[in-house]
C-alpha cells in the first residue's frame, strides 16, 4: 500500500479488503469506533472518515446504537455496477490471467468512444487479460488508459490483481460513474478459445466508459462476458 496514503484511506483500504476477503461477512459488526481508534493507533475523526467512505461505496451500514454493520455483497457478476467483479466476486474466486502486458500505443481507430484532444495525444496504455471465477474463464477484458500521470503503470503486476485498486490505491484515481453499451453477440474462434464456449454460441459484450475522480480522465474497457454459469449483476 502507499505510504504516502492519508490515514483514513489506508483505514478505509484494510477494513475494505477484510469485507471483500470475506473475513467480515454480511450482517457482521465491524469493530466499534472506539476498537478502531485502539486497534490502528488512529483518532476518532479518521476511523469515522473511513467508515463514512465505507458507506458510500456500499460495504457497510451505520444503525444507530448498533454500529456499523457489513452491507450484503452481490453475488452475481457485479460488472453493471462501479464497485468491479472483485467486489462482487470475492478476491479469493477471481484469478486472471495476462495475455499482454501493459504497453503504451496510439488509440484504436475507430474508437468506441469519443476522446479528447488530450486524449488523443497522450496515446493510451492498453492491457488485456482473461478472468476467471473458480478457474472458469467468465471474462475477456481489453482496457485502454490515457497515458497522462500514471507513472510506472506498465511495470505493475496485474495478474490475479484488481485494476480499479491499483488505480485507486497508487494514483488516487477512484471510479464515480460512466456509461456502457451492451449488446449480444456470437463467439468466433478466438472468443471461443479464450471463454471455453463452443463457436457461434450467444456472448454479452459490453463497451464501458468510467468517469473517475481525476478531472478529464476516462478509463475505457471491451469486455466479452460468460454468463452461462454466472448472472450479469447491477443495481438500478
């Protein structure tokens, strides 16, 4: 994790990833505010900063004279919503495997989305990995980066690893909404081989836009889904 993070960040980190770890489950109480204070070394308006970022994000419930309760996690393919399949998953049942690593190029033309002038001339950094969920191939994910500030990102391990919590955790760039388009398609060879589906059969393909919390900055991603095994799941 990054020294450099504020307090309440590497709070909000560590109790994140006990929620998504599973070592808090749905309905648990976390630690009061008081245990937290002791347990991290930390004040009060730092544990409350953190548990207040917990609830944002839909990890946690605050009950008054109960504490802070451990929100129920989706459980099919969160990939409709921000919060990412790790979430939705769980860490332990997503692995991935890389099938290039993080290189810097021009942008695709055409692009399925439209970019701006800074965009544009900072190329992009593209990666594209398969994911699987209890070593069943669910995903094929190509992502695409404006190479603008994200210094050393091409020589990150991302295999078996969250890109929104690298992102998050090393730059400070945290997902806050955006835009897709879905529509069906049949799987051809090379989707077939990557998914372990038989060709020609129905795949979801999703072209997704994230706005993040840097101003001007996108993150863009094409991704072929396997739902014969698994929901595609969001919240409306």
């Amino acid at each position: 994790m990054d020294p450099q993070l504020p307090q309440y960040k590497k709070l909000y980190e560590d109790l994140r990833k006990q929620i998504v770890d599973g070592i808090f489950k749905e309905g648990d109480l976390l630690p009061s505010e008081n245990e937290l204070c002791s347990l991290y070394g930390v004040t009060r308006p730092t544990v409350r900063q953190a548990l207040s970022s917990l609830v944002s994000d839909g990890f946690i419930k605050k009950h008054q004279g109960k504490g802070s309760i451990v929100h129920k996690l989706p459980k099919g393919i969160g990939i409709l919503s921000i919060a990412g399949t790790t979430s939705a998953l769980g860490a332990k049942n997503i692995k991935s495997k890389m099938l290039e690593k993080p290189s810097v190029g021009q942008w695709p033309d055409p692009f399925m989305f439209p970019l701006n002038d800074a965009e544009k001339r900072a190329g992009c950094v593209q990666l594209s990995r398969i994911r699987y969920f209890n070593d069943r191939p669910i995903f094929y994910d190509i992502n695409y980066l404006p190479n603008i500030n994200i210094n050393r990102f091409t020589s990150r391990t991302f295999e078996n690893k969250s890109l929104f919590d690298i992102l998050r955790v090393n730059y400070g760039i945290e997902i806050i909404g955006g835009e897709q388009k879905l529509r069906a398609i049949l799987s051809d060879k090379k989707l077939s081989d990557y998914l372990r589906l038989g060709e020609g059969m129905p795949v979801l393909h999703l072209e997704r836009h994230f706005d993040t919390s840097r101003p001007g900055y996108s993150i863009y991603s094409s991704i072929y889904c396997n739902t014969m095994d698994q929901d595609v799941y969001g919240i409306f």
